[in-house]
C-alpha cells in the first residue's frame, strides 16, 4: 500500500493533551510532505480555527495544500478557496434551535465567519468555541438568521447534562432525516447537513486528486472521525480513541500525548 494522503484530526489526535502539536509530530509530517504526501487536516472547526497550526506544519496558505473543514462541510485549499460546501438549511437550523431550548441545551450555529446565538445567557463552551475557532460570537434571534449562510450548529454543553439530554434520542431521530450529528466530543454534538461528514469530504477530495482510498490514510480517536476512519483504506485509531473508532480502524497507534500521528507516519509513511 503506498500512501499518497494522510488525513488527520485535530482534537486529540493531531495536538496533545496541552493542545500542542508536539516535535517528533512535526517532524515527521515536514518529511512525510517532503515525500510528495498530502497531509490534510480535517476537523470540526473553520479555517481560521487551523491557521496557525497550518503555519506551523508548513501547510498555510497554499494552493495545492487542502482542508476538511466544519466537520467535512467543506473542503478548501489552505488560501481559502473553497472547492465545496455543504451548508445546513435554515429550517434545519430553526427546528434545532427549538429542540435545544426544549432540552434545555445551550445551542449555536456558525457561519463562515462569526458563530450565533439565540441565547443571551451564552453558555461557557460557546466561549471556548469561540476562542479556539478565532470566530466573534454574535447574539441574533432565528428571524434575524433567515439570510444567514449556516455551516453547522452545535449543542454544547457540560457532558453530563449534553448526555442526560441525548438519552431520549427520540427528538434528534426526527430531524436525521435533514441533518447528521455527530458527537465530536464529550461537551460537543455537531449538526450538518444530512450526508455531511469528514469521510464523505475525502471522498470528494480524493476524486479531484485522482486518489483511490486505498492511497489514503485516516487518522483521528472520536465519533465524527469515524466515517474517514472507515472510508479510508488505512484508518488508524488513536490509543486514546473512543471504542467505536478502535473497532472500525485497521491499525492503532499510540495516544495523543505519546506522538501517536508520529508513530503512524513513520510505520506506514515514511521511507515506504
């Protein structure tokens, strides 16, 4: 198997437990590219939530550089063009919005540049979101978002609330039929576009590049890395992954504080 492209996620795979990409990581993804490979980032977050972590992996800015955006939502080159984009309706954003006050969740949607919310008691991980997508924080009422381009929207809050409130999975399974979640994290349940998710961006991704997906390898540890995981023909788990990405990949490496992307590179990458 020759790999011509690595996928990797961010959160707990790519950065470690301090949120630092750490040096043997670095090292091998600056040989790995200097090989020919693709690396491609694919996460939850915006581009402007990347740039740096692009900048720092020699990756920003580029033309023929790519990235798996908003949860696979949309694919671009790391210079901002967008080769696609998947964004959810707004009657997919109004009936979520009214499903989280039912649950009593605090809720936010994103666009391509600032994140909204209809609550005013803006919840602290909306903040953190915030803070780590480098995106404004807005208080809009659903009216005002009628001619608002929506990528995603999110529930978001303390893991056992967002848990207790998924137990009854009745309400989210009526709007499967508009929207996919994932859970991308213990305080976060994304909501795309139905058929949105990061390894259906690959796909697309890979068709342009003229790659087969036995040319690509996924790396990631949580529910939303799951489709690229399966998707493609190497998928690699994290030793810190959840179990349902464990049992889909074909390999595991090491976790994310013991340069787990680095292990994976060099087994299966670099030199091969």
């Amino acid at each position: 198997m020759s790999i011509k492209l690595v996928a990797i996620d961010v959160d707990g795979t790519l950065l470690n437990s301090s949120k630092e990409v750490t040096v043997p990581v670095i090292k091998a993804i600056h040989q790995a590219k200097k090989q020919g490979v693709k690396i491609v980032i694919c996460t939850g977050r915006p581009l402007s939530g990347v740039k740096d972590l692009l900048k720092q992996l020699g990756l920003d800015d580029q033309s023929d550089q790519f990235v798996v955006s908003f949860g696979g939502a949309m694919v671009q080159k790391t210079n901002g063009e967008i080769l696609s984009e998947q964004p959810i309706s707004y009657d997919s954003y109004l009936q979520l919005e009214l499903l989280a006050r039912q649950k009593q969740l605090h809720f936010h949607a994103i666009s391509h540049d600032r994140i909204y919310t209809a609550d005013r008691d803006i919840g602290h991980y909306t903040v953190y979101e915030s803070l780590i997508a480098k995106l404004e924080i807005s208080y809009r009422t659903p009216a005002e978002l009628r001619q608002t381009r929506l990528i995603k929207a999110m529930f978001i809050d303390d893991p056992q609330r967002l848990t207790q409130a998924m137990t009854d999975w009745e309400p989210f399974r009526q709007l499967e039929d508009q929207v996919a979640f994932t859970k991308s994290s213990p305080f976060y349940l994304e909501a795309n576009a139905r058929g949105v998710n990061k390894g259906h961006a690959l796909q697309l991704l890979a068709r342009k590049l003229q790659l087969t997906e036995n040319e690509i390898m996924a790396i990631g540890d949580e529910g939303n890395d799951l489709s690229m995981i399966i998707y493609a023909g190497l998928g690699v788990a994290m030793g810190n992954a959840i179990p349902k990405v464990k049992a889909a990949a074909n390999w595991q490496t090491a976790d994310n504080d013991h340069d787990g992307v680095a292990v994976a590179l060099n087994n299966y990458v670099i030199n091969n």
